[in-house]
C-alpha cells in the first residue's frame, strides 16, 4: 500500500472512531443534566416535605391553644354558676328543707359544704328533732371532712352537734356495716390522722366512742 493510501485509510478510521465519542459525550452530558434535575426535585420534595410538617405542628398548636382558651372559658363560666348558685342558698329551718336543698345539690360537694355553713350547727338538733335519717347523718360527716383540715373549729362543732340530735343513739345503734365502715374509713383517714392537732384529736377520739366507731 502506498504511503498515500495508508494515509486515506487512516483518516477514514479516525473519523469513524471520533463519531462514537462524541456521542457518549453528549449522551453523558444529558445524562449528567438528568441527575442534577432529580437532585432538584428531590431537594424540593424535600423542603416541601418539611413545610408541611411545619404547617401541621403549627395548626395542631393552634389547635391546643383554642382547647385551652375552651377549659378556661368553660371553668370561668362553672365558678360563676356556683357563685350565683351559692347565693341563692338559704339557711334551712325544717328536715324537710334541708333535704330538699341537699338532695338538689347532690353531686356537688362545694355547694352542699355551703348549705351546711349556712345552717347554724347549734341550730341542728331543733331542724332535724326526730327526722334524721342514718343516710343523711352520714352524708353530713362526710361533707364535714371535706372542710375539716381548712375550718376544724366549726367542723368540730358539727360534729358535737349532731350527738344532740334526737335519737341520734337509736340511728348509731342501727347503722347498716357499710355506713359504719364509711364513718370509720372517715375518722382513721381525716378525723383522727396524724396531722390533726393535739387539742383537737382529744374531742375528736371522745367523739368517736359517741359514734360507736372503737375499734
């Protein structure tokens, strides 16, 4: 082969090789541009992921906040309806009065603490003479206790004053196991604990032989 013809053949070659590669060049170039535009979306999904959750903590403390706003409006509105509730609360003069108020008031231990305030604890034996029932004697304890440890003067006189009621040993003598154990559970717990003063837990361990609640 000539030195001419060897040079024909030679660049014949070279420019079916030089094809090829600048194929692959550009097909790395798009391939390449392909991967930077997933990058981009998957930084955008990204950040779009985490401004949703933003958006969702915040509505949920939004949310927690109106919760919050709602208890307080709801406790505020509670408090006023006892206010206006208590003040409408006069002292009894008959059994039958106190029942009723007290049975009206059922399930609300602050109101009926309030109708007991109001009634006069030397005024009981003359309200309830001979109708004292076992069951409201025992709620009239319980309802002393629950302000016991804040007025234990006055919830030591109601105690003392109910002993006076008429047929106040009868009702003692026939108190069913479970009112016993009830006025029991209540003297170990509240009456008679440790924190209650000395010159205090005198009368109330004397009041409790009255109850018939030795041990």
């Amino acid at each position: 082969m000539s030195k001419h013809n060897c040079f024909h053949y030679q660049q014949k070659n070279s420019n079916k090789v030089s094809v090829p590669v600048e194929e692959i060049k550009e097909k790395n170039s798009q391939v390449g541009s392909r991967i930077k535009g997933q990058e981009v979306d998957g930084s955008h999904l990204t950040a779009g992921g985490v401004g949703s959750e933003t958006v969702k903590t915040s509505k949920n403390n939004r949310k927690q906040e109106l919760q919050s706003s709602v208890e307080e409006l709801a406790s505020r509105a509670a408090a006023r309806a006892m206010a206006e509730a208590a003040k409408n609360i006069t002292p009894p003069n008959t059994a039958y009065q106190f029942e009723v108020s007290w049975r009206a008031l059922s399930g609300d231990c602050a109101l009926q603490a309030h109708l007991l305030k109001v009634t006069s604890p030397s005024a009981l034996p003359q309200i309830f003479k001979n109708a004292l029932s076992a069951s409201m004697l025992v709620d009239i304890v319980k309802c002393v206790a629950t302000f016991f440890r804040e007025e234990m003067d006055l919830a030591v006189k109601y105690l003392e004053k109910l002993t006076k009621v008429p047929r106040f040993d009868m009702l003692i003598m026939f108190l069913s196991p479970t009112d016993k154990a009830d006025l029991l559970k209540v003297w170990d717990e509240v009456f008679c604990n440790e924190a209650t003063p000395i010159e205090y837990a005198e009368i109330l361990d004397n009041l409790r032989a009255v109850y018939c609640l030795k041990q």
